[in-house]
C-alpha cells in the first residue's frame, strides 16, 4: 500500500499529511463541522491549502466555534473584527459570504431540520447539479469550491488512491454513516 502521491513523503506531523489521514473526505457528523469546512474552503479560494490548515485554529476562534446561530447573527462591528483580524484571511467577500452563508443554513435547518439532511436529500448528484445547487442559495460558491467540499465531506467520491490506506477507511465510513 502507497498513500496518495502528494503525501506519501510527508512527515507525520505535518498539518497536510494530518489533513489526509484524519479528515479529507471522512462524513462529518453536524451541520456545524460542515459549515466549517464550507467557510474553511470558501477561504482557501485563490490560496494554498497549507495556508487555510495553518490558520484553522485561529478560523475556528474567530468564528466562534463555526456556531451557525452565532455567525448568522453578527452585527457590522463583528465584520470589522474579522476584516482585521490577522489570524485568518480577511477578504471582505469571504467574511461577508460566511454570515450569508450561516443564514442559508439557518433556512435550510428550518426547511429540512438541518443543512446536512439537505444535503443528504439531495444526494447523489454530479458536481455539475451540485454546484447549480448550492449556487442559487450560498455567496461564493464556485465549481472547485464546492467540489472540494462535497469530496471533503464525503458526497463527492473521495480523491484519495485506491491503493492508499486512508482509501477504504473513507469507505467504511461513509458506509457506516449511509453515506454511497
């Protein structure tokens, strides 16, 4: 067994090769591990991903534990903490599509009891219809966005080599969670 080609010579600790193992293309369980990885994916556009792994934590911190209630709500001056906060990418569309993005989500939870059974309703689609989707409702939300964020998650087919031992983890857990 060879891990995928971009990590297979990464050192155990490093955040990419962690990324790999433990997260990339594993289910999430709650809409508010998935409206992170939506914000975290968002935020990468035009970046490495190196950069949005560096800075998760401090995403994390800055956006109050991704809570979607809270990041809906946040008034002007919560803009302007995150528009200068050093700790995380501060792009003004990026911000701004993060708070729209968590109202969405907000809507979504109310139509479908929550975003993940919204997903899950809509499940499986190509990243064509998936795209179409998501853009008639979230800001920012391009082809590769979305992409990497359905295969990160889970409803897009993982990108890791079948040969690669975090391959059929991935499986196993989507199957485990009804996930095909």
């Amino acid at each position: 067994m060879s891990y995928c080609k971009f990590c297979q010579d990464l050192p155990e600790d490093n955040v990419h090769r962690y990324y790999h193992d433990f997260q990339y293309g594993f289910p999430l369980e709650t809409d508010n591990e998935l409206f992170e990885r939506l914000v975290l994916e968002i935020n990468q556009a035009g970046l490495s991903w190196n950069t949005i792994l560096v800075k998760k934590d401090n995403f994390f911190k800055a956006f109050d534990g991704f809570d979607i209630a809270t990041v809906a709500s946040y008034p002007e001056a919560e803009r302007e903490r995150l528009l200068s906060d050093k700790g995380i990418i501060r792009n003004k569309l990026k911000v701004n599509a993060a708070i729209h993005n968590a109202n969405v989500i907000l809507d979504l939870q109310k139509e479908h009891g929550s975003f993940k059974k919204w997903i899950e309703l809509n499940h499986p689609l190509t990243k064509d219809e998936w795209v179409k989707l998501f853009k008639k409702r979230f800001k920012f939300v391009g082809g590769e966005i979305i992409n990497e964020f359905l295969q990160s998650t889970g409803y897009l087919p993982t990108p890791h080599d079948p040969d690669c031992p975090i391959y059929e983890k991935v499986e196993k857990a989507k199957k485990d969670m009804g996930i095909y």
